[in-house]
C-alpha cells in the first residue's frame, strides 16, 4: 500500500543508475556501513529485487557455487532465483546470518538508511528518489534493452500482469506519443 500525503500517492522516481554505480565504486568497502550500502546498490542493481528482499536476504539463500540467489518473495511469495556477480559474492561474510547486516546495531540495516543515503546521492536531482528507484531503473532497462517487451519486463520484476508492468514502469505516455508518430 503506497503511503498518501494529502491524497495524493507517493511514488518514487526512476534515477540515472551511472551516477550509482560511480558513487558505488568510490565507497570504501573497508567500513561496514559503506560495504553494507555497496552490497545492497549492486544486488539492487544486478536483480531489480525489492528492497525488503535485498535487506532480509540471508546468506544461506546464497547458492555460492551456482552464483545465484534464491529465495521467496515478502511481498508476492513467489520463488525467485537471481544471479550475482562474483564481485558481490566475494564481499558477503558467510559467517553472518544476513547478507547485509550493522555490526554497530547487530540486526539488519534498516530501510530508512538506505533511503538516507540513496537522496544525499541525487540531492538537488529534484527527483524522489527511494530504494524503489533502483528496481524502477533496472526494470526500465530491461525494457528498453529487450526491444520493449512487456512480457521479458514483467517476467524480471516477477509481476502477475502486464498492465501491472506498465503502470510501473511508467510508460504510457511515451508509448501514446509513439503511436501519434504513426499518424503523421
């Protein structure tokens, strides 16, 4: 359920993932809270899985031979197999319990850091930018790159229908303005 600020439903933007991916690779993986952020951009990056997914995955969810993950979604409970890069394998600690996990808080990283950090990137963007932008993002690139086929669209973000998709992704007026292209 999307929370409402004045009746109105507050939605993320989609972002520029380059910039993400830069500020990712600047980071200094040295220090857990940046390690935490890294790991949680890239599995964000490399799946287009939903943020409350990312954060409780938990290692043993990790195939590390396979290089994938599998696990079952909070949100649809829908089974989800994704792979991950040999990058991302080689900064989880297979001794904890979560992939990403505070040493100073001993629990899960919370949403709202994520979220923190995630705005301080891209403030004065003058997007809305939440957690929820990087699966928007991603699910827009599989899109485009899949010469905008709904359904490869909808299979990634694991969606029951295309309308679904479409409406998450965003693409409706675009795709209208495309087909007065055709009356001219």
């Amino acid at each position: 359920m999307r929370a409402k600020r004045n009746n109105i439903p507050k939605t993320s933007d989609k972002i520029d993932i380059q910039v993400l991916r830069e500020h990712c690779e600047a980071l200094d993986l040295s220090k857990n809270n940046d390690l935490n952020f890294w790991l949680y951009c890239n599995i964000a990056m490399t799946t287009g899985l939903r943020s409350v997914d990312i954060l409780e995955m938990k290692v043993s969810d990790i195939n590390f031979i396979k290089s994938e993950v599998s696990l079952r979604e909070k949100k649809t409970g829908k089974r989800v197999k994704a792979p991950l890069g040999q990058s991302i394998l080689d900064k989880i600690d297979k001794s904890l319990e979560f992939v990403i996990w505070s040493q100073k808080y001993k629990g899960n990283v919370s949403l709202m850091t994520i979220n923190r950090r995630l705005k301080k990137i891209y403030e004065g963007s003058g997007s809305n930018v939440s957690s929820h932008s990087i699966r928007k993002s991603v699910a827009t690139i599989i899109y485009n790159k899949s010469g905008n086929d709904i359904i490869k669209a909808m299979i990634f973000l694991n969606h029951s229908s295309p309308v679904v998709t479409k409406n998450y992704l965003n693409i409706t007026q675009e795709e209208k303005f495309e087909l007065y292209s055709l009356l001219l």
